[in-house]
C-alpha cells in the first residue's frame, strides 16, 4: 500500500461521519498535491535561475546556457511540465554518464563539451578498442559524425561496460 493509499484511509475513518467522506478526503489529498507541485516547480525554477547565472557561455547559436535555463523555467512556470509530455524522445547524441556499444566499439561517455575553437559539441569520453588482440580503453572525443553513423546502442540499463 502507498503512502498516499495509507492517509487517504485514515482520513476516511477520520471523516466518516461527514455526509460524502471520500469527497471531503479527495479534495484534501489533491489540494495537498496542488501545493507540493508548487513548491517543487518554484524551487526548480529558482535553481534553474541560479544556473542561468553560473553559466554565461554561448554556444554554437549564439544562445548561452543562461538563456536555456532561463526558457526552462519559464516553461515551468507556465505549466507546460505535465506527466502527458514527459515521453522520452530518442537520443540524438551520446549523453553523460550514459554506456554505448557499437558493432566493435564500446564507449563511455564522461561529459558533452562545445570545441572551444569551433563551437562544434564533443562527447568525451573513454572508448574502447579491441586493436592487436589487446583490449585497450583511451579517451576519445566524439563528434555528431561519429553518433550519426557509428550504430550506437545505449546499453547503460544492461549493466556498465
């Protein structure tokens, strides 16, 4: 049973005597959830703010991450966060913390980082090459190049390489 299964039943012993008690219950449990997604939405929103000031960079186009987060928050604060749009889209580049595999190479990708000569993003990374019959890991950076016709896999929830 749910914590929320658990005080929605003591609060119907509770208003037994009302004359709808799983109405009074109902409204009570959702104006409690109406006010803990608000509280969650501004306090991401406000760290969303601080990011925006900690990361004045610009990237490729021209946007800073402050304009991200900026255009993050506001999304927030107009509700457009909702469980109905949270679908997960695939990937279109390799991301942090994440494992890959391909035909013949694995990778494990550390961090996303724009070139600083080109703007051009860069997945960095260990790679892994079965070269010479010797099994060797070296650090690698990735480009769009490689993710658009490397045949990655995320292999991540199977286990790390």
């Amino acid at each position: 049973m749910s914590a929320r299964e658990t005080i929605r039943n003591v609060l119907l012993v509770h208003y037994a005597t009302s004359p709808d008690p799983a109405l009074v219950v109902d409204t009570l449990l959702a104006n409690d959830h109406a006010e803990v997604v608000a509280e969650r939405d501004a306090m991401t929103v406000t760290w969303l703010i601080k990011k925006a000031r900690e990361y004045p960079r610009r990237n490729k186009l021209g946007r800073t991450q402050a304009d991200t987060a900026a255009s993050l928050a506001s999304q927030i604060r107009r509700g457009a966060v909702r469980p109905d749009n949270l679908r997960m889209l695939p990937a279109t580049f390799f991301e942090a913390g994440r494992s890959y595999a391909s035909e013949t190479w694995q990778f494990r990708c550390e961090s996303i980082s724009p070139s600083p000569g080109t703007g051009e993003i860069r997945a960095l990374g260990w790679k892994y090459s079965p070269v010479y019959d010797v099994h060797l890991w070296h650090a690698a950076a990735l480009d769009p190049d490689d993710w658009t016709h490397g045949g990655w896999t995320d292999v991540t929830e199977g286990g790390d390489l």
